[in-house]
C-alpha cells in the first residue's frame, strides 16, 4: 500500500503545478501502473485561489454529499467519461478531498486516497467506503471544518504523530505528508 500512497501524494503535490483547470475545480487525469496493472489516476487540485474558500464553507449537501464536491467531480467525469479504458484511482488533499470522495461515492473508483480532506457527508448517509484512505493530522482545522452537519466517511484512517489539539496550519501541507509516508 505504500506505494499506492507515495502515488497519490506525488499526483496530489503534482496537480498543483500541472493540471486542467476549470475555474474552482483543477484536476489531472493520467495513466500509471499499480502492482503490474495499468489504472488511471485522478488527481484533484485543493484550494489554490480565493474562490475556493466560499467552495470549502458551503456546507449544502445533495444526495448526502457535500454538493460543491458533487458538482465538481460530476464536471470532472463528464469530461474523461469517454477516455476511461481502465479502472480509476481518486485522490486528493484539502477542498479536492471531498470530490474525490464524491467522484468514488458517485462513478466508482478502484482506490480513493484523500489527504487532509475537509469533511463531506452527512451523518444518516452510508459512510462505509471501501478501498478509501484519509489521512488526517489531529490539529488540522480543515479536516475539523463542518463537524457539526458533516462526517468523513468510515474507512482506514492514518493520523501524523504530532501532538492534538494545537492548531499548526504547516501540518496541512502536503509536504507533511509527504514525509509521513516515506517513513511508514
């Protein structure tokens, strides 16, 4: 599995510098191989602009799911529909990890990994996700957001090993998680 991680964070570290941007919603959509098979690997952007921020509070939801993560990765699939030859992997951090929650939720996926996703699905939604990965830091506010109408969904769970309960925003980066896998 650390492979698949190192993967997915070097798609997520990647699709900040190179991606498809369609105005709030970034992603790339590339081909790789996973333990000798061939899968595709979508990545999606975080927050990189101001816009995103109104994207990250919106707490509606549609279908159980955050709605803004729904439309997202509902005009993400629409556009690679037709190229999809293999089974996808989804992955994303912050504000991209809801959509890939969606994309999973919504179309399938073979592998969801998100990294500090920021919350998602509403309690009395099936929360059960399988082949689905978040990695979470404790003191992360992102990952925190929401928690009063929102869950993350059920599914494995890798916490960083700094201290709860103080709130260092460099814990979020992808940097740190980064460093994270590479030791696991």
């Amino acid at each position: 599995m650390k492979k698949l991680f190192q993967l997915t964070c070097d798609a997520c570290i990647d699709v900040y510098k190179d991606n498809i941007d369609l105005g709030t919603t970034e992603y790339k959509f590339t081909d790789i191989e996973y333990n000798g098979t061939k899968f595709h690997l979508l990545a999606f952007c975080g927050s990189n602009e101001k816009m995103d921020w109104f994207k990250n509070f919106n707490l509606w939801s549609t279908k159980g799911i955050k709605k803004v993560a729904v439309t997202a990765a509902t005009e993400v699939h629409e556009l690679i529909k037709d190229k999809i030859k293999y089974p996808v992997i989804v992955t994303g951090h912050s504000k991209a990890g809801p959509e890939c929650i969606a994309y999973k939720k919504l179309f399938g996926a073979a592998y969801c990994i998100a990294f500090s996703p920021g919350r998602s699905l509403r309690p009395w939604t099936k929360r059960k996700m399988f082949n689905t990965w978040l990695f979470i830091d404790p003191d992360d506010p992102v990952c925190k957001a929401g928690f009063i109408t929102l869950r993350h969904p059920d599914c494995t769970t890798y916490h960083s090993k700094n201290d709860p309960g103080f709130i260092i925003t460099g814990d979020h980066y992808m940097d740190n998680w980064e460093v994270f896998i590479s030791k696991m």
